[in-house]
C-alpha cells in the first residue's frame, strides 16, 4: 500500500513551521499533527544555517492548547472537526513543503557512513542495529524521529526510534524487556537518578503522586538509556494494519466521567492513540453510562501500562461513539482532551 501519513512523521509547512503528526487517521485534505518548532533567529535548535524555537516544551495537553493559541494567527493551519466535534491543529495538504519520513532518515544514517555522523546520529544508528539484530526485525522497519529526523539536534538530545508493525513492534517488546533484564549492550531502563527525576517530573506535570509515575515508569518498556542518553521507542503501525479511516466513527461529548474498570484487551494500547478495551465498568462519579466499551488515550504517558485481567481506574470524557460501518453505538473514555485541562488520567489498580 501507499505509504501514508504516519503517527511521529514530521512536516515542514511553506512558513518553515515544523508539524509532528499525531496518529495514523486523517482527513483526506489534510494531517493532524500539532506544531513544535517555529523559526526564530534566536532559537535554540538550528538546521542549515536556520533557527528554530520549541512551541510544544512537554508533551501534555495544556502544552497543545498553548499551541492552539499561537496558531490563531495562522488559522490556516486550524480545523474545526466534525468527526472529533473539536477544533484541532491540522496541515492542509497545499502547506506541506516537505514530508519527513522517520524510515528514511534511519536508511540515510545508515549509508552515510559512521565517520559521516555526529556523535548522537551514530548513537541512534547503533541502537537501532543492535535492537534489530537481537529482535530479527529488519532495520528497515525502524525509524528515527524527533530533533535527529528533522536535523535540528543538539548534543544534549534524546533519542527517539519508531518501530513499524504490529508483530515487530511485539518483538522488539520482548527483545528489549530481555536485555534489560541483563542490562547488556550498554541499554538499561530509567534507574537512580534519571529514574527518579521522570518520575517527579510526571508528577509535576501530570494528577499522579510520585508513587503512581513510578508504577508506571516500571511498565514502559519503551523507554531506556543507551550509553549514557535517554531513549524512548514508539510502535506505529503499517498502512495494511490501519482498519479504520477517517469519519469511520464520530465522537460527541457527553461530559467528564470517572470509572473503574477491567481491561480485557490491551492489544491497542502501544499504538496512538492508545486503546483498552474494557469490561465490568463502574461508574465512580459522573453521568450513568451503561455501555463504555473502551478508554482511548491521545497521552503517550498512558500508552502500554495495563494488561489483560487488570483493573485500572480512568478519569476522562465521556464520548458518545457512533460507528458509521458497523451502525452500532455505544461510549467511550478519552484520555488527552482539551476540555480535561490536563486533569485526566489513567491509573493501574494493583
């Protein structure tokens, strides 16, 4: 198939506006994605000879909605959705000058030669071969992302792989739960210091304590430390995976709701956005729902932290879900909204 407009790609707009797109359904005219990076003769990210400042500074939803306001003054680039019943921040497809593929860039380290790389281009390359060799997943369906992709890093920089495919995203799981396990090859988990920095972090900027970020560090798999710089790794599906297209399903609020509940799939929940499919739902505060079939989250922070059989508790809106394929209604719990502030989450109930 086509390649699409994949989740971690990046686009350039005609103003020199760096876009990171957000999942892997969109309209036909254009991307979802929000905007990280404008030009800046001060900045302090660069790229052949030019400027950049970073617009999106974390990665939380009160972040987004800054950057929602800085696109006022270019509403071009604001979308008011009929499908999400949101505006969001979207590229036309006519705005785009180029599209920065993370696959790409990983084949143009790897032929540069290491000689031809900095010292974090290398460092990025050679965690993705020895990823690859461990797992026996092809190099070519790995991918660098973030500040390496779009050439404006700086030393201080992580690293930031993607990985495309449902079973080789689950093997690279696998692979790197075993070498932490070991700790070989110079790739550890967040541990000490780092380990409780992320974790006080989190519980800055998100409604967790220290203990409950800490929960949830233990089960992200996917994110590490490679001889001495931090890694994180994003599955992405490939375009014959995506079943759903844009304006398959349409979502309407229905106000913000609290429950507790056991997730009975959580094959979904690597991808973005994350989903778990949920049973034995009770409502612990707001509207009564009887048919909350999922919780689907846009907060990478909440991707891959629950498993089958467990019980999780989720603070988030309520989303009225009709399927336009299947004719079939019924809720949802989503995680990452403007109207939450920040405010929601999902928590593992050990």
């Amino acid at each position: 198939m086509q390649r699409g407009f994949r989740d971690r790609d990046y686009l350039q707009t005609v103003e020199g506006f760096l876009f990171c797109v957000i999942g892997s359904v969109h309209p036909a005219d254009r991307v979802i994605s929000y905007v990280k990076y404008a030009p800046s003769e001060n900045g302090g990210w660069g790229r052949n000879g030019k400027r950049f400042r970073r617009l999106m500074r974390h990665y939380t939803m009160l972040n987004l909605i800054e950057t929602l306001e800085f696109l006022k003054d270019y509403p071009q680039y604001l979308y008011d959705s009929n499908v999400m019943g949101i505006k969001i921040s979207a590229v036309p497809l006519n705005r785009i000058s180029f599209h920065f593929k993370p696959e790409e860039k990983m084949r143009e380290l790897a032929e540069a030669g290491n000689e031809n790389l900095d010292e974090l281009q290398s460092k990025a390359l050679k965690l993705a071969l020895i990823i690859s060799d461990r797992s026996g997943v092809p190099l070519k369906y790995f991918g660098v992302t973030g500040s390496i992709l779009i050439d404006i890093h700086q030393p201080f920089s992580d690293i930031d792989l993607t990985v495309y495919g449902i079973e080789n995203s689950k093997a690279v799981k696998e692979t790197l739960k075993r070498i932490y396990s070991i700790e070989e090859a110079g790739i550890s988990k967040l541990k000490d210091a780092r380990a409780r920095e992320w974790c006080l972090n989190k519980s800055r900027m998100y409604p967790l304590t220290y203990d409950e970020a800490k929960v949830i560090l233990s089960r992200k798999w996917n994110r590490g430390v490679f001889q001495g710089t931090m890694f994180s790794i994003h599955s992405v599906k490939l375009e014959d995976e995506i079943s759903e297209k844009y304006g398959d399903r349409i979502f309407r609020s229905k106000g913000m709701i609290k429950i507790e509940a056991t997730v009975s799939d959580s094959s979904e929940s690597e991808f973005l956005p994350s989903t778990y499919i949920v049973e034995n739902v009770k409502i612990l505060n707001g509207p009564h729902t009887e048919d909350i079939r999922e919780v689907t989250s846009y907060e990478g922070l909440y991707g891959g932290i629950a498993n089958e059989g467990e019980k999780i508790i989720a603070y988030g809106k309520l989303e009225a879900v009709t399927d336009r394929k299947s004719n079939e209604e019924y809720h949802r719990v989503l995680i990452g909204s403007q109207e939450a502030q920040g405010r929601d989450y999902i928590k593992p109930l050990l």
